[in-house]
C-alpha cells in the first residue's frame, strides 16, 4: 500500500513539472509563427526558427520579445512567454492592445529595421512555398 501511494505521489509530481515546464521547452522546436487565432490566412505562417533566430540576432532574455504589460506600463523583468501572444493581441481592432497583425509586424519588422538585418517584406517572411527563408538562412 506505501508502495503505491508512494508511486502515485511521485507519478503526480512528475506530471506536474512536465505541464509547468512544457511550455517554456516548446518554443525550442519551433520552425514557424502559427497563431491559430488568425482563422483563415492570406499567407503561410512566418517562417522562425526560435532558437537559431536568438542566437543571431543575439537576444538572451525572453522578455525582449515575449513583453509584459500592466496598466499601459512595461514591466520590464516579466515575461508573457506561457501564454499566446493573441492572449493580449486581438485580431481586429478595437481592442485596448495593438491588433495582433500590427503586433507582430511591429515587433518583428520594427526590430529588424532598426537592426538593419533580417527579412521585412511580405514574401521573405511569409514564403508561399513555406520553405526556409531568411530566418533559416542565417538572416536574423
């Protein structure tokens, strides 16, 4: 009986972590921007490659893209990376946040121009072949 009770407290507590750390680990293989909040889209998701996309362009905290905020202020040590970034961002206007298109485009193209690297235009983000673009070329 201690045996079982003993497995099953190990079995809850294992679970546990993998569902708290999970979302943290899934990001690492991600190859494209897909929020599924969209519905149907005009173009394929942004090609992305989380991890190789970081190392270039040099960014070691997460909140430098997954941002925070309270009260129209920036809370600059948190972090919204367990959540969808359309848990903010709606995609129609009217919404006290920026429309999750806007959001994206303002954060992604917004950076790159002001970096000078990485892709900017429609079709170098958003290949229709779906293939590899600038992201996995090495182009931030």
């Amino acid at each position: 009986m201690r045996r079982r009770t003993g497995a099953l407290i190990i079995g809850i507590a294992v679970l546990a972590c993998i569902f708290t750390f999970m979302p943290a680990f899934s990001q690492y293989d991600m190859t494209h921007l897909a929020d599924e909040a969209f519905g149907e889209k005009q173009r394929p998701p942004a090609v992305f490659n989380h991890d190789q996309h970081n190392e270039i362009a040099e960014i070691y905290e997460c909140n430098v893209c997954h941002h925070k905020y309270q009260d129209g202020e920036l809370l600059e040590y948190e972090s919204s990376e367990d959540m969808e970034c359309s848990d903010c961002h709606n995609v129609k206007e009217g919404f006290p946040n920026p429309p999750l298109m806007k959001a994206y485009h303002d954060l992604c193209q917004g950076c790159h121009e002001e970096r000078g690297a990485g892709p900017i235009t429609c079709g170098e983000c958003h290949p229709r072949d779906g293939g590899g673009g600038s992201h996995q070329e090495g182009g931030h």
